[in-house]
C-alpha cells in the first residue's frame, strides 16, 4: 500500500512541476516522464493503513523520511569515467538506517577489478552500519591478451611499499600497488650537495666536506642487504652503492617492502665549521667508523683485502668498532689517534667491550666460554657490570692479569662490598681491601700479594678505618699493637709480627727506620752483634758457664744465652752452628 508523488508535466502548476492527486497503488508503481529538458526527481513515500472497519478503509500517511538508504554500484575506468557497460551486481536497493548489506558483481568477461572504494581488489564488499546513501565505486580494466581470465573476474593486487629512516636527504620510489605477474622497480638516490668547510688545515681547497648524506643500510622484506666494497648486495644481486641503487620485482605474487637508512658524514651540528661524528678523515667517502687499521698508524687502511689472498674475507676492524651502524664507536674507541683505544677495549674483536668477561685460565685474555663447559659460559669475576653503564661496578681488573685490583668480597653478589664476614656474619669485620670512600683505593689492610690475607695486622677497634696507634685494651700503660703503620706507606714501622700470633718478634727497631736495631749499621748493638759473631767464630775452645740474661745486649764471649729472645731467630741459628764447630774441633784434637 504505496502513495506515489512524481514530477511530471500533467500537474496544475507547471512551474513546480508537481503532481497535486498522488498515485495510490498496492505493491509497485512506476512514473513515465517524457520530452525531459532538466534533472527530474522520483520521490515515493511509504504509508501504513490502520486497521480500520471495512466500510471506511480509512488510508493513514506515516511518512519515513531519512529511515531508508540506497546502496549502489557504478564502474569506472581507472581515469574515473563511468563505464557504459554494467555488470551484473546483487545487493543493490535500499536498507534501513544502521543496517548492512553485501554488493557483489560478476559477469566481467573482459575486464578485471582494479580496485574497490581505492583500496584492493575484490569481487565483493560487505557495508556495515549504513547512514546514508552509499556508492561504491569499482575500478576496471580491459584484461590484457596474455592475461588469463579468472572465474572471479578479478586480479589479486600487490602492494611495493617504500620507507627512508635515519636522517633522510633520499629519493625513493613512492609505494605502488601493482597487478600479480608484474614486474616493478624501486629506486633511490641521495639527493642534497655536500657543504664545503670554509677552512681546513690547509686551506679552504683541502677541507673536508660537510654534511655528505651516506646510506649505511638496505634493507629488502626486513632483510638487511650485506656490503662488499661498497656495495650492497641483496639476494645475490647488487641492489645499492653509498648515494643510489634500485631494487627490481620480477613477476609479483607477494607484498614486498624496501627501506633505506641514512646518515650524515662530517656532520656539523654546532656550525663551527668541523665535523662533530662520523669523520672521515681520508676523504673516501666513508667514515673512519668499522675501518681497519692493520698498521697502527691511527689512519684507516683503505684496502681491506689481503693482497695476496683476495678471496679471503676482510679483517675485522680493530679501533673505532661500530657496531649497530649509528655512526659512533662503541668499543675500541681511538679519539687520540694513536692506533690503541682509549676507553671499552675489545680484545676479542666481537664488538663487545670486555667488561663482562670470564678469564678462568687468568691469562689476561677474555674467554668466551669455559674451555672445560663450552654449552655453559661462566658468570664473569672481574669488571662485573650489573647496571649497565660500561664501568665494572666493583672487582676492577686495570692491569688486565685477570684478577681484581681490590680483593673485595661481594657474596651477593650485589656488586658492592660485604661489611660483614660471611663465615661468620654475627661478628662484622672488614674484609681485605675495602674500599668505603670510592676512591678506588683500599683504606687499610692492604693486600698486595692477593693471597687474600692483608699484609699488615693492623687493629682499628672503633672501625673508623684508620689504624689504633695503641691496643685500647692494655692498662694501665698502652701499648703499641703489632705491625703499626704511622706513615701509611705499607710497611710496618716497628713491632713486626711474622708468625702471625698477633704479638711482636723480638727484633725491635727502636729508631724506627725500618731496618732492625742488630742489623742497623747506624746502631750501636750492630757492633755489639758483629764484635760476637766474631768472637764465636775464632774461638777453638771455651769454658762455659751458664749466666741469667736480662735484656738487649748480645752475650759475652763464652756465655751460652737464650739469644731468641734477644736477637731473634738469625742469632739461634748463628750459634748453634758455632757450637757444632767447637764440638768437631775438640773431637779432631783427641783423634790426634
């Protein structure tokens, strides 16, 4: 149950051209419109009857503007021409506000889908929501006589996607959307002159260009391109040099995607006129960066291949290694130019610094597994680097013989030193070589030998990390504890301990000179001890009698003395071998 209004020209008024008496029907309706001389519009509104009594049939206009949309389907050619030929579609008509419909199209004999609504080809499309009148707008093509005519009627369509990273200054083949079978070919070249420096070191003639835009990397379908003399390579085909390239697509069944990387050589961000990274000093057209340096000139050598072995793969470089390709060292770093890196050596040439590495055979030299467990590379002991700021956090290892400068004791392995004895964690005690105040020397218990006992007893009892001149628990006269070190230079002044058993030998340097009193040329009972040792020598025979000894002179000539105590183990072992001489010569005298 339909009303039809329709322009036309029966209407009463003819200048709007509207019907007064609409045309009432039960299912379609159609309007003839004749000798049309301007744009003419149908307009049809739909109704509901109301269920009224049979002898009224009473029509009630519900008018339902805006709740109905067209969805329709217009073919062009690729320059945007409608095409006088319609295939067939389904889907066409109208659906209600918010609702979804599907559009299909065949019947293409002769042509092929290039695209739908400007993105890929299809032979159907699903609209989803719908709020307003909707066209869809298929593109076609005449098919090409090699082309095979697919039952769908349309080609499948590949996307070529270009990219530039880095610092830019390239031009490169815009993204394309090519047909499968197609052959495409992408291209790119540095565009932008070099800016040349006002003056070099021998004038404006020599100076060195600034600013030079250099492509460091090609990548093709997320492979990176490899370099050989200068060239990149990508799939067994040269694809690039350092400033163009191309990259060519034969028979296309698949997406493809081509990127180029850029840098800056001698870039010059401050304006003084020098490079500030990436130099190249020698003017090849390539940074110093990843050169090698095969004569330790502090210059890069420009040929990397062995003369006499040119199918030989190049040296790795040596100083200045770069190895993520940004343009600045990250290991081996040479700035003085003298052919040895400064600061982050890398020993192995691997690229990575040698903090972090395990030296088990403590030959000085970085191992990259364990010789004994190469599936298992044991955790680093020296230069240990938790937090990442490529310097060891404790256990430095400057000399490079593999074992740490300071015998600190980290347990936890926190990468600070351990305040408190592990074996024994009730009772702190510092441990040998700490160092408190970070100024990467120990405070006190010096270990020099690395036998990890300090070469010093040194008591400090109030743990302020300076040395007790006196032991605080003698009283009432203090005295002075074993192996003290006044002048903080390592050596004990007096009092020396060698056994260990926390109390002095009696060989006492009373002038503190370091050199023991007997053997102190400078002291009186030097001379005392040679006048003895002279005596006991020349004697062939003595009377003997035992004598109390009671202190710091050397005995008299036939006195046998507990001489330990007075002068140590050296006097003990000088007399016994006296006595055994007396005893031969008296033995060789009876014989006679």
């Amino acid at each position: 149950m339909t009303k039809a209004y329709a322009d036309g020209t029966n209407g009463p008024d003819a200048d709007k051209n509207v019907f007064t008496e609409p045309v009432t029907t039960d299912g379609k309706t159609s309007v003839s419109i004749t000798n049309i001389t301007e744009d003419q519009m149908v307009v049809v509104y739909f109704v509901s009857e109301s269920e009224t009594p049979e002898d009224t049939k009473q029509v009630v206009s519900d008018r339902q503007d805006g709740k109905l949309h067209r969805v329709s389907v217009v073919f062009t050619d690729p320059e945007g021409n409608v095409l006088a030929t319609e295939p067939k579609t389904e889907g066409e008509g109208f659906v209600p506000d918010g609702g979804n419909a599907t559009l299909s199209w065949a019947d293409l004999a002769g042509y092929r889908v290039v695209s739908v609504n400007g993105g890929a080809a299809a032979s159907t499309i699903n609209l989803d929501n719908v709020t307003a009148d909707t066209v869809v707008t298929v593109v076609l093509e005449p098919n090409r006589p090699s082309d095979p005519i697919k039952e769908s009627g349309f080609e499948p369509r590949y996307v070529i996607s270009t990219d530039v990273r880095g610092y830019g200054a390239l031009t490169i083949t815009p993204t394309k959307t090519v047909s499968a079978g197609a052959d495409h070919q992408v291209t790119w070249e540095i565009d932008g002159a070099p800016v040349a420096q006002a003056e070099g070191d021998e004038g404006g003639s020599s100076a060195m260009p600034l600013n030079v835009p250099y492509i460091i990397d090609v990548e093709v379908d997320g492979d990176s391109a490899s370099v050989s003399d200068n060239v990149f390579n990508h799939g067994g085909s040269q694809v690039s040099t350092r400033s163009a390239g191309d990259k060519g697509f034969t028979n296309v069944d698949a997406d493809h995607h081509v990127a180029v990387t850029t840098i800056l050589l001698n870039e010059d961000t401050d304006g003084n006129g020098k490079p500030d990274t990436n130099v190249d000093t020698d003017g090849d057209g390539e940074p110093d960066t990843n050169i090698v340096d095969e004569d330790g000139d502090g210059k890069p050598d420009p040929d990397v291949v062995d003369p006499d072995d040119p199918d030989k793969d190049p040296k790795k470089p040596t100083t200045n290694i770069d190895k993520d390709g940004d343009g600045i060292p990250e290991v081996n770093v040479d700035t003085d130019g003298d052919g040895k890196p400064d600061v982050n050596i890398d020993t192995d040439g691997d690229g990575e610094p040698d903090i972090n590495i395990v030296d088990p055979d403590g030959d000085g030299k970085p191992d990259p597994v364990d010789p004994k467990d190469p599936d298992s590379p044991k955790v680093p002991t020296t230069n240990v680097d938790t937090d990442g700021d490529s310097r060891p956090d404790t256990n430095v290892d400057t000399d490079g013989d593999g074992k740490p400068d300071t015998n600190i004791v980290d347990v936890d392995l926190d990468g600070k030193p351990d305040p408190v004895d592990p074996k024994d964690p009730e009772a702190p005690k510092p441990n040998v070589n700490i160092d408190t105040d970070g100024d990467g020397k120990p405070d006190l218990n010096i270990d020099k030998d690395g036998d990890g006992k300090p070469d010093l007893n040194i008591v400090d009892k109030d743990g302020d990390g300076v040395p007790d001149p006196v032991d605080p628990k003698a009283d009432p006269v203090p005295t002075p504890d074993v192996n003290v070190d006044t002048d903080g230079d390592g050596w004990p002044d007096i009092n020396i301990d060698t056994d260990g058993d926390g109390k002095p030998d009696k060989n006492v340097d009373t002038d503190g000179d370091g050199v023991y009193d007997w053997k102190d040329e400078g002291h009186p009972d030097h001379q005392k001890y040679l006048d003895w040792l002279k005596s006991q020598s020349t004697t062939t025979t003595t009377t003997t009698r035992r004598l109390p000894f009671t202190g710091g002179a050397v005995p008299r000539t036939g006195d046998i003395a507990s001489v330990a105590p007075a002068m140590g183990i050296l006097g003990a072992i000088a007399l016994a071998a006296t006595g055994a001489l007396v005893i031969r010569r008296k033995r060789r005298d009876d014989e006679e």
